[in-house]
C-alpha cells in the first residue's frame, strides 16, 4: 500500500527518511544486537543517543548554556500543572486565552494561585491573536503564559507579548522547529512532540537554569520538579527512551535540510499555495484573521456541514487523511508540519479545486 498524505494535527506526519532508518534499526541498533526499545536507559548506547539529541536541538535553536533541555513524560498537558506548581512563588501569574490549550492550562493554574486572564480572542472563536502590546500585567505576577500557536484554531503570535519585565512562559506544541527562534526571550518554552517532531508521549522543555529551584509550592510531585529532572539530566526515572531516540533522527534530519531558517522558508510556501487557494476560492474559506495565520495548521469550511462531511470522506479516499476539523470548531483543517512535503499541499489544492468544480 503507498502512503496517504497525513494532514493530522497530532500525532502526525514524521519524514519518511526518519521512519525508514528506524525500521532498518528495528531489531539491531548500530549493532548492539536489540531495538532502543529493549534498551537500558543506563546503558551507554543509549547514553550516546540522548546526549547527542541534546547537543542536536542546542544546534538547531541555537540554545543557550544557561538554558536546560529536558526530555520529559506526560506530554504537554502535564505541564499545565508543572508550571505554577514550579514558577508560582507569589501565587499569581497571567494568561493570554487564544484558544482550547491556553484555556486548559490557565484553568489548571487557577488550582495553585490565581491566574488572570490578560487578554482574550474567545469572543471571536479564537480566530485572531489579541493585542498584546499592553497588557495589565501587575508587580506581583511571577510569569505571562501564551500558547504561541494555536493547533485547532489555526492562530500564531507573530509578536510576542509585552510582558512587562515578567517571564514568558510559551507552549510551542505544534509550531516547535518550524521556524527560529530567540529562546533568551522565554523563561520556559516547551512543546509535546507529536504534533512536528517525533511520536506521542514526550514534552520537551527547555528551562532558563535560574527558574530551576527547590522552592517549589507545597506538595508539589518529586516527579515534577524541574530541578528533579534537570539535576538528572532527565534520567531521574525510565525516560520515554523511544521518543527520544526518533526526535534525535528528526534534529539530525532538520540539520541535513539546512536548519530552521530552511523549514522556515519552505513552511511559508507550503502555507501560501494553500492560503492563496483558500483567498480565491468561491467554496472553501479560511477561519482565521490574515495576520494572525499559522503556518502549521489551517483551519476551513464550505459553510455547509453536509458539503464539509462530504469533502472529508472524498479527500479520504483520495488518500488525503485526517483533514475533518476538531470537533469544537468543525469544517476542515490540514495540518502542514515541517514533514508534509511540498507535493501534499499541492495535490491537496488540485483536489479542492476539483471538488469546487463538482459541488459549485
């Protein structure tokens, strides 16, 4: 069977090049004799495995040495609680609501302290970034908390907020490597993998070493300690060794096709033939104010549920997959990830033009 093109917003496509080596090392890994996933996480092998993918991402986002990268369980969600268990040291911080994710975290940050909701784009589905330029962030507040792409609605902060001389904390779950960044401008930036770089089940959080402390709030889990996994250099239990090793090959592959500013420019040409189709069409139409477009996902509908239905199950078995849109917004939505290849969002347009012609 040949391969669909996966447009999932997560777990979602991974490079072909990445799978194929993983296969061929399936049952012998550099000749060891087993598969990383029968591998001790104490052995040397795998020693070298996460050393290297730390030393390979520090590359990538040109991390500084007074930031640790830590390769984590639970995924992102277990870091809506791991922030304010860690960084509330005067039980309040702020919180930029642009969607379901941003929205989940500050309602569990209202269980360690009070978390104020500094802006909000709810009145309008999420389908704008708010203007952050100057928010009422107060003395007292010990972070801001964005979600700096939002997966469902298809937003993206193309400025990031004024905090004010607070820290920023920002979740990059599904923009993560997709384009440079300046890591000296967040406290914390964090990202559960599935979405852009390797399978489900690991958060990558990369931490400034001054936030890394033992005063912690009360009753806060060992497990959830930064300074529990960073003085162990995230070896303090059985890491999500698997994850790890597949997000190591995904560096190495980003590396190879010339780093981020590269993904950087081919995101952006994948996102204009779709967004440019999308502006011109008489059937389809995009969900999101220009500006604020993710380069990632991107969200649309016909404004017909019956035409929407109808589109997925053609676009399946035309071998285009996992384009229905959440269930909270609906319509459609394709998520373009730094390993959707340029030819997916092209034939994905052909195939919308087509369906226009049939169904105007």
């Amino acid at each position: 069977m040949s391969r669909v093109y996966n447009f999932s917003a997560g777990p979602a496509v991974l490079p072909e090049e990445v799978l194929k080596e993983a296969a061929d090392e399936m049952l012998d890994y550099k000749g060891c004799g087993m598969s990383v996933m029968e591998m001790s996480h104490r052995s040397k092998v795998f020693d070298e495995i996460i050393k290297d993918a730390e030393a390979d991402i520090r590359k990538l986002m040109n991390i500084p040495d007074n930031y640790k990268v830590l390769f984590l369980q639970g995924g992102a969600s277990q870091q809506f609680a791991a922030i304010p268990m860690n960084l509330m040291k005067n039980k309040k911080a702020g919180y930029i609501i642009t969607g379901q994710w941003a929205k989940k975290a500050f309602q569990e940050a209202k269980m360690y302290g009070e978390a104020v909701e500094l802006a909000s784009s709810a009145d309008e589905t999420f389908s704008y970034i708010p203007d952050c330029s100057d928010l009422p962030i107060t003395d007292d507040m010990d972070y801001v908390y964005i979600c700096e792409n939002n997966t469902i609605y298809g937003t993206k902060f193309k400025t990031l907020p004024n905090t004010k001389g607070k820290d920023l904390v920002a979740d990059v779950s599904s923009c993560f490597l997709s384009e440079p960044v300046d890591v000296t401008k967040y406290g914390i930036i964090y990202g559960g993998v599935q979405k852009n770089v390797g399978p489900a089940g690991m958060v990558i959080v990369i931490i400034r070493e001054d936030l890394i402390r033992d005063d912690v709030l009360p009753g806060t889990p060992t497990m959830l300690k930064y300074k529990t996994q960073a003085d162990n250099d995230s070896l303090y239990n059985t890491p999500p060794c698997y994850d790890i090793y597949i997000c190591g090959k995904v560096f190495k592959w980003l590396l190879k096709n010339g780093g981020l500013s590269a993904m950087k420019e081919l995101n952006e040409k994948k996102a204009k033939i779709l967004y440019d189709y999308l502006d011109s069409s008489k059937l389809f139409k995009g969900t999101v104010r220009k500006e604020d477009r993710s380069l990632m996902n991107v969200p649309f509908v016909t404004g017909n549920e019956e035409l929407d239905a109808k589109f997925v199950k053609e676009a399946t078995a035309a071998g285009f997959v996992n384009l229905k849109g959440h269930r909270t917004v609906g319509g459609m939505r394709a998520s373009i990830y730094n390993a959707m290849p340029i030819e997916g969002v092209e034939k994905l347009v052909e195939f919308m033009r087509k369906f226009e012609e049939e169904n105007a």
